[in-house]
C-alpha cells in the first residue's frame, strides 16, 4: 500500500498532552464543564454566537438543528441537491420533506433557484457551504428574512472561511459543524451547533444532553423544563478525549490556516494555466478554509478525457492523492431520497423536485477533482511535486 502523502490531523505533542491530561482528569462528563465548557465558550466565541453545542458527530448535530427548528409532519425544507447525504437524511426523522435546489457554479445552493421552490409548506432553508467554499449566504439571509424562514448552515468544510469580512457560519439562525477526522477543525470525531436563539438552545440540550444539562441550562419556567430528565430521550455528547482533541487544534488553528492559505494560492495560480482545468475559489471578498481544493474540468477542451480518466492518470504519475469526489453526488441519485418510504413507512411520495434535473449538480458529480490542501512546508513541496505530475501528465494528453 502506497505511503499517504496527505496527513489530516497534525497529532503533535500538544494534543497528545492535551489527550492525556483529560484521561487523567475525566473520561465522562455530564454536565457543562471542564473541557465542555471551555471548549463551547472559544467556539462561541469564535462564531460571535451567544451558545454552541457538543455533540458526538456533525450528523448529530444537523439533526439535532432540525429538532430545534421544531420540523414536523409536512413542513417543506429547501436543501442543497449537491452536498454529502447526511445534511438532509437527519430531515426525514421529523417528518418533513426535503425539497431539492440545484447549485451555482461555485457548488452551493443557488438563491435565485431557492425562491422559486418557497411555497406555504416552507419551514426553511439549509446551505452547505461546499469545500470550504462559502456559499451566497448574504442573498440565501435577504431570502429566510423576506419569507420568514430559518436558515441553516452547515459549516463542516467551512470553519475558518469568511464572507465580507464575517465568519462562515455566522450569518444563520442556526449553523453545524462535523468534527470528523478530515474537517479543517477535529476532533477525529464529534460536532457543534451554533444559534443566538433561546428557544433553539433549549431545544438543542434536551435533543442531545438530557438530564443534568437540561437541568441546569433550560429554565424551571419553560416548557421543556417538564422533560428536563428524559429530553427527547437521545444522548449525542461529544466524548471528553474528542473535545480535548479538538480544543487543542483550535488553539492551532490560525496557524494551520495561514499555511494552508499559502500553499492554496500557489496551486491556483499553476492549476489555472493548465487548459482544460478550472479551479473553485471564493468570490470577492470572500476567503476559503481550503478543507479541498476542487477544480473544474471540462473535458472538451482536453480531448475528451474525464475527470476520471486523469485522475487515473495523475494517480499513475504518483499524485495518488488526487480523486474525484464520488461521495459527493446529486442526492436525488441516492435511492434514500428517490424511495424515503422504502425506509419511512409514513412517507408517501417524495417531493416531486426529485424527478427533476439537476445540471449544475451532475456537472459537479461528474467533472471535479479534488486535492489536499498542505500547510507546512514539507507539504509545500509535496504540492510542487503535485503540480509537476500535472504538467507531465497535460504533455501526454
């Protein structure tokens, strides 16, 4: 087996500390302290949020987020058609239905494509933020305002990004994040949300921490009070080694996206002379957490060849870092979203936004390369090595 030449998380001797100081302090914590609490503050903090909430994964997180928006049974949720699957499957355990949006050229969800689909059933919008890409999340606020729907944003590639100057992630009603292995922050497993909202933080504990949390956080006049012991009966706390894990690569974290941003640049600019090759950057006044970098490839400029087929080839020359994204495909091509009652017997027929096309979203499935990011210089050189076998390669075609 070939030596990886991308490794994501840097594990050094601070997060080892970090993993070892926890396991002699706690291994289980119920409650909203020790590395809970500090990490929750420095996120908050992070995102210019009023609360942020652990959890064991990001897909807990994002259906922890649809719980807190209160979906049920009928209410329509405009969701991005390209994006990973677990963004929107959290929909379908609360009755509610997706209703698929094409992409824009950069990979998110398009606005002027959204509006159309906001009818009476609509409850709101989620945007996923792709590749670290921010998506145009001022338009997609002017929108949930206008109609008076929640917005949420998944900011799993994206922590780190900005749009106009303000964090990714800091514009929704609620936001998410992954902390799995390969996001820009880690805890090699584990998620957030993020809200300024009262109501949507108390639904959030009694989704993901009942018992003492719901106790000690959700007020003795409130509603959900009643069922502080049960919550919604499902636990999704982070573990405590995760979390020390992931306050220590946020400390980090500045650091890692100043070499990252360096590196990113440079094989933008060596990419975009190659015919045939587009790679995605942000838009003015935006900056990316280059969790990948993606690039377009349009086969009729180079002789017909796939994304596929030069991948294979690039993997051949040594670049085996390189590949095409397969697990990032239209959702309406998954069989949970083209037959939901096949695993929801309550499910009728879905949204008939399923049986459309989806252009922007086929392109992306069929047409992208991605490649790691470095930010070291030993990865520096890796990525000038990278852009050779390129070069070599776009001689043969």
């Amino acid at each position: 087996m070939s030596e990886s030449h991308f490794v994501w998380p840097q594990i050094g001797k601070e997060t080892t500390d970090a993993v070892l100081q926890q396991l002699m302090e706690s291994i289980s914590i119920y409650d909203r302290s020790g590395v809970i609490e500090r990490l929750e503050d420095k996120l908050a903090n992070h995102m210019d949020a009023r609360y942020a909430v652990l959890t064991n994964s990001g897909t807990s997180a994002i259906h922890a987020s649809y719980i807190a928006a209160g979906f049920s049974m009928g209410d329509e949720v405009i969701v991005p058609n390209y994006t990973f699957f677990a963004t929107v499957s959290p929909i379908y355990q609360t009755g509610a239905v997706p209703v698929f949006v094409d992409c824009d050229d950069h990979g998110g969800i398009d606005p002027e494509l959204v509006e159309r689909r906001i009818g009476p059933k609509t409850k709101a919008i989620v945007v996923t933020h792709m590749w670290g890409i921010p998506a145009q999340i001022y338009r997609l606020r002017e929108l949930a305002d206008k109609y008076d729907l929640i917005l949420i944003e998944d900011i799993s590639h994206a922590f780190g990004a900005t749009a106009s100057g303000k964090a990714i992630g800091s514009v929704g009603d609620i936001t998410v994040q992954s902390l799995q292995a390969q996001k820009p922050l880690t805890g090699g497993e584990g998620g957030v949300l993020y809200t300024n909202n009262p109501e949507f933080y108390y639904r959030t504990i009694a989704a993901a921490h009942y018992n003492k949390r719901c106790k000690n956080e959700i007020p003795e006049d409130h509603s959900l009070y009643q069922y502080a012991l049960t919550g919604f009966g499902l636990k999704w706390r982070i573990h405590p080694l995760a979390a020390a894990i992931c306050e220590q690569q946020l400390d980090s974290f500045s650091l890692f996206m100043a070499g990252r941003e360096r590196v990113a640049r440079f094989m933008v600019d060596e990419l975009s002379q190659l015919n045939g090759l587009s790679p995605i950057i942000p838009r003015k006044n935006d900056t990316s957490s280059w969790y990948s970098l993606v690039v377009k490839v349009n086969p009729e400029e180079i002789d017909g060849n796939s994304a596929l087929s030069i991948a294979e080839k690039l993997n051949s020359g040594g670049a085996i870092e390189v590949d095409v994204p397969n697990s990032t495909r239209p959702l309406t091509d998954i069989e949970m979203f083209k037959n939901p009652g096949g695993l929801f017997p309550h499910y009728g027929e879905p949204h008939p936004s399923v049986k459309e096309k989806y252009s922007n979203s086929d392109f992306f499935a069929s047409n992208l390369l991605k490649l790691p990011v470095w930010n070291t210089p030993e990865g520096e050189a890796r990525a000038t090595e990278y852009i050779s076998i390129f070069k070599e390669v776009w001689k043969n075609l």
